[in-house]
C-alpha cells in the first residue's frame, strides 16, 4: 500500500503531558504506575493516572473526564497549531478525523446513577448523555475544537480502537472521501473498566510485569494521543504508517486465541501490505497486557512470524493498559523508537516465563531503528497490527 | 464511491424481515405497529447465545437473514456493526450496579458491554476472521457506517456485511436517549457485482440537501429517533425498485447522497 506520511504527534498519558515526558521516561526507565487512589476505588491494583484532570473544567456540555483528558493532550506539541496549517492547507471539509475510545465518557453517566432522585430513579437534569458518554462524543469533541468539517467517525472496537482508525483514515483517503485524517484515541479512568476488569479476575495486585513468570493481569492506565495522517509527498521526511492489518479471531468473547490465530492474521496482513518480510522488522511493540493467556497467545504468534530472534517489548509497564487509547500511545511510541533510535526494555519484567519463547528485552537498547510492527488486541478478538517506518 | 447491495434484512416493530417489509415501505399495505419476537439467531452456538443480550441478538438476528439469502461464503464476509448507543441494557445493568454496595459488577455483562461484542459474536458464529470496525456517529451512525462499510469494500476489494442497529435504553437513561423502538437493519455489499445482485449504489458526501423523509407518520416518527432508521429512505427507494437519490443526514454540515441503480 502507498504509506501515509504521520506529519505530526502528540501524547498524553501518566508519564506527562506531551511527547517529551514519554521520550524521557521511556529512555529513562522511569514507569509512571501507582496504588490506586482514582476516586473512591477500594480495589487492590495499580493504576496509570493523569495528574490535573480533576480540575481541568471545560466551560460547555462536553465537560467530562475523557474530554478533560482529550483537551489536555491536544494543548501538546502545538499540535492544534499544526492542524490549523493542515486545515489551510487542504480546507476544513477535506481534513477527516477518526477516534478510537472503549468507554467514552462513561464516568458521567455512573456518578449520575449514583445521584439519582430516590423517589423517581431519574438522572440528575445536569446529565449530558451525548457529549459525554455517546461513543461519538469524543469525535465530536476533537472535530469541534480543531475546527475541522470532514468525515468523522468513533472506532470502538476495545483495546484495538485507536489501531483500527489508522486503517480506517487509509480507507477514507484512498476513497478520495479526504485528502489528510487526524487519528487518535482518548480513555480514561472509570469504574466500569476497573470492576469489569476486575470481575473477570484480570487485573494485577502489582505493578504488571508482561512476559513475566509471575505475571498476574493488567494495570488500567488514561492517555490521549492524536497524529496526522497525509499521503505522502516525495519531499517528505520522518515517519510513516507503512501498513496495517486487521483481522478476528473468531474464538471466543474476552479469551485470545491460545495459538494467536488471529494475531498471526493480522501481522501477517500488514508485512503483506507492505510486501516486506518479517525480517525486515527491527522491533516489535507488543500489546503485552500482562495476563497470563494474552501472553502466551501472542507469544505463539510473534514467534509463529520473527521466529525468537527479533527484538520484542511491551510498554504497558510504563503506562498502564490503557486500552481505547492503547493503540495510539504505542503507535507513537513507535515512532518515538523510530526517530530516536531506541528499542525500550519491557519494564517491570524480572523473569521471562521460560514457556515463552519471544526476544523479551530487559534492558533498553540504543541502536538503528527502522521498521516497528505495533500490536493492539482486543475483546471481541479484534485485532489490529500497524508497521511503521521512516520515509 | 460505487458498490453493489445484494441483500437486505430488517427487524423493527411492524417491519419483520425484508420480503414482508417491501408492500410497506412502497405503501401496497399499511404499517402497523407489531411487538417485536425475542430473537433467537440460531447461527449463534446455543451456550454463547445464552450469554448475550436482546440487543445483541436484534444484531445478529438481521445479520444472519441477510447472510440466509446470499450464496456468499459467511466466512468470508467483513463486517461493519454501526450504532449509537450499542448494549443499551448492559450499559443501565453496569452503572446502576457501581451505584450499589461492593459494586458487583458481573463479569458477563462486563464483556458484553464492549461496543464490539455483536461483532466478536458474530466472528464466532460465522468463523470469519476478515476485519471486522464497530462504529459510531451519534445520529448519523447509519450514514457513517455506510461510508464504513463502502470504504472497507471498495479499498479492500471484500464483500462487507453492514449492521446498523439501535435499540431503546432502559429507563432513567431513556429519558435522555429516546430511540422510540428497536430498529436493526442487514446489508451486504460487493466490490462488484454478483450474479444475484440487483442494486449498484453510488455514494457521495455533500454539503447541501433536504434529508428524504417517510410520508407514513410513524415511520417518519422512528426515522428522526433511531439512528439505524435513518436508513428507511434508502430501503424504500430499494423496495420501490426505482431509480433516483435518497439524502441521508451525515454530520452536522453534510449530507449523504445515496444514488440508487434499481435495474
């Protein structure tokens, strides 16, 4: 496929606010983890929290903690500047904007439940349900505050969204619906996702130590990411979206496939696209949750494609599984490995559970970069790989 | 943007399955207002199928009648499930429960809550492992998911089932949201055309245009409160075997222009 030039980034998440705070931490070593103090949560586990949102209002309907959230992230790196050039250049109409988020702003709709009338069990008057929790709130958020008038859309499809908008922007550029997308993803903290996660027993008591012989779940984290996707000009210079792939698993609701079907697919489709071999690839940016069984299912499957050589990492033990965002953040920390020439150690990772066989890195190494393949798998099976490289 | 629609499945109070929806929607018969069966698709495994939702099962329900009267391959199909709202059930079950003691949120609920369980179902049931987008755009999903599932085709040359579905919250978020009735709608589209495919539409975005209404009131009613019902100007034009435009309304400040090929 004809690779999109990701002109410009911006990332939001526990670590700071902006792309300098993750480059720090993550060639620092510096994990942004801690004992969960979200609200008034009582569950044992460690959380990826954004510092600032309580008191982050925004003065209109849209005012929530994902939007707080989502705000914050694009206040970053310039970025609306940059859009504004964008939207000069190629006109508000022509310039889409894709999403991902799993929960939205859902956390509006549970404290008004917890404040219902006691007689007639109605919401509070002040609940907003479509500029907070409507899936397409986010969206509306972005395409409002950035001024732009394309095509617009909310990808929900769990810890896959913020990868498969990547794909989707691909599909909207290439069907001449747009000439350039801003892709991205928000989700913050909630207590649906804590005790949901919590419910199915995957969420860790520790800081989550991915590939670990002592692994035991997930820590939720909150981040904001947003890029800018355009067909690239011969003139171009930086990083691109080499290729995707998307696929299902076809196996089971919350359970990966325990051969990493499914993830086979999908990496195999994106080195397809991209008519690359794997050995092309110099790093893989795992979706490296930290439970037991989608470790051990997307181990088979990266060694089912690189074999056991390539180098392999998960920055979940940085942020936290911050899952409608999770494909954006590692997008970009992709990029980031990219332009830095930096391939990050997978934090917290003591001892490689020896029945995986993946090149788990335990130190970070400094070193050529090219071609990243960055995993995101999610509930459902849904599965989205990106392959990103310089142009 | 050119693409072929082979099948169609619909469920929705009064309007139960395509072929006894087209005297309807061409005005032969009058609509009436019927209470809806509880679904059961029978291509979902009865133990999975035990462990969904209504909504999930007004979902697969159009999804699988629309696969029922195509010789395409179900394991070869891609899918894109379009909806606002999504588990609206589930959505009530979970919050009401973090407002109570201990916050006993049910682990099945919780995975049904995602906004892509129908389409994880759906993989199951049908074993395809193609791509598979769960979407949203508040009142203009049915548009979205159009341009979702047109796109997807037409790039990635596959044949794309389109589920559009929206089915009415329980109270108190009710008051909020009202989508009036549940309504789901199937669509299978070709990159090109099929033996058994009758309709080649031609998609375009726009910034101007009336948005095609229902004469019949309750239609019209159900049209302007479910978003998966924005899509009955369109089935009518299909059903009335005419040719000519139907305008959708997309985002705020667009349209979208359906052009049908009734041949």
């Amino acid at each position: 496929m004809t690779p999109l030039f990701i002109s410009a980034y911006t990332l939001t998440n526990n670590l700071g606010q902006g792309i300098k705070a993750s480059l720090y931490a993550l060639q620092q070593g510096n994990g942004g983890l801690r004992a969960c103090d979200f609200e008034d949560v009582t569950l044992e586990t460690w959380i990826g929290r954004v510092d600032g949102l309580e008191e982050k209002t925004i003065h209109n309907a849209f005012d929530c903690r994902n939007h707080r959230l989502a705000k914050m992230g694009l206040e970053q790196d310039n970025f609306t500047e940059t859009v504004s050039d964008i939207r000069m250049r190629y006109g508000a109409h022509r310039v889409g904007v894709f999403m991902g988020t799993s929960t939205s702003g859902i956390l509006h709709t549970e404290k008004a439940y917890q404040n219902r009338d006691p007689v007639t069990g109605a919401l509070p008057h002040h609940f907003q349900y479509r500029y907070t929790h409507s899936n397409y709130a986010l969206t509306d958020f972005v395409r409002q505050y950035l001024a732009l008038k394309g095509p617009a859309v909310t990808h929900s499809t769990a810890c896959s969204s913020s990868a498969k908008v990547f794909a989707s922007a691909y599909r909207y550029i290439q069907a001449g619906l747009c000439d350039a997308a801003i892709v991205g993803g928000v989700d913050s903290l909630c207590l649906t996702t804590l005790y949901g996660f919590n419910s199915l027993e995957l969420i860790s008591k520790d800081p989550c130590q991915a590939w670990d012989i002592n692994r035991s779940g997930i820590n939720i984290g909150e981040a904001a990411g947003f890029a800018v996707l355009e067909i690239a000009k011969p003139e171009d210079k930086g990083i691109a979206l080499l290729a995707y792939g998307e696929s299902s698993d076809a196996y089971h609701i919350s359970t990966p496939h325990p051969m990493g079907k499914g993830a086979i697919l999908a990496m195999q489709h994106a080195l397809d696209k991209a008519k690359m071999p794997a050995s092309k690839v110099d790093y893989v940016n795992l979706h490296g949750t930290g439970t037991r069984s989608n470790d051990a299912s997307e181990d088979k499957a990266v060694t089912h494609i690189f074999g056991t050589q390539t180098p392999c990492s998960t920055t979940k033990g940085w942020t936290g599984h911050t899952l409608g965002a999770a494909g954006i953040t590692e997008a970009i920390f992709s990029a980031l490995c990219i332009k830095h020439n930096f391939m990050p150690q997978s934090l917290n990772t003591q001892k490689v559970d020896p029945t995986l066989n993946a090149h788990i890195l335990l130190e970070t190494h400094r070193q050529p970069v090219n071609i990243v393949m960055s995993n995101s798998f999610g509930f459902g099976g849904s599965n989205c790989s990106l392959l990103l490289g310089r142009l | 943007m050119e693409l072929y629609l082979n099948t169609i499945a619909l469920a929705a109070p009064g309007l139960l399955g395509w072929l006894h929806s087209i005297p309807i929607l061409t005005g032969l018969t009058s609509y009436q207002v019927t209470d809806m069966p509880a679904f059961s698709p029978k291509l979902l495994p009865p133990n999975l199928r035990r462990r969904t939702t209504q909504t999930i099962k007004l979902a697969l329900q159009v999804a699988q009648e629309a696969t029922e009267q195509s010789t395409l391959p179900i394991q070869q199909l891609s899918t894109v499930f379009a909806s606002d709202a999504g588990n609206t059930e589930v959505i009530d079950n979970i919050c009401h429960t973090l407002s109570l003691p201990n916050r006993p949120v049910s682990p099945t609920y919780f995975h049904n809550s995602v906004h892509n369980a129908p389409a994880g179902y759906w993989a199951i049931a049908s074993q395809s492992t193609l791509p598979s987008l769960s979407i949203s755009a508040y009142d203009a999903s049915f548009a979205a998911g159009l341009l979702e599932a047109s796109t997807l085709a037409v790039v990635e040359k596959i044949p794309v089932l389109l589920v559009c579905y929206d089915n009415p919250f329980p109270a108190p978020l009710a008051k909020h949201r009202d989508f009036y009735a549940p309504f789901a709608v199937a669509l299978l589209f070709t990159p090109t055309q099929q033996i058994e495919s009758g309709t080649k539409i031609i998609l375009e975005l726009k910034e101007g245009g009336k948005d095609t209404q229902m004469t019949e009131d309750t239609l019209e009613r159900l049209r302007i409160s479910n978003p998966a019902a924005r899509s009955l100007p369109f089935l009518q034009k299909i059903a009335q075997k005419v040719t000519g435009n139907v305008i959708i309304p997309y985002l705020e400040d667009s349209k979208l222009w359906i052009k049908v090929h009734n041949t």
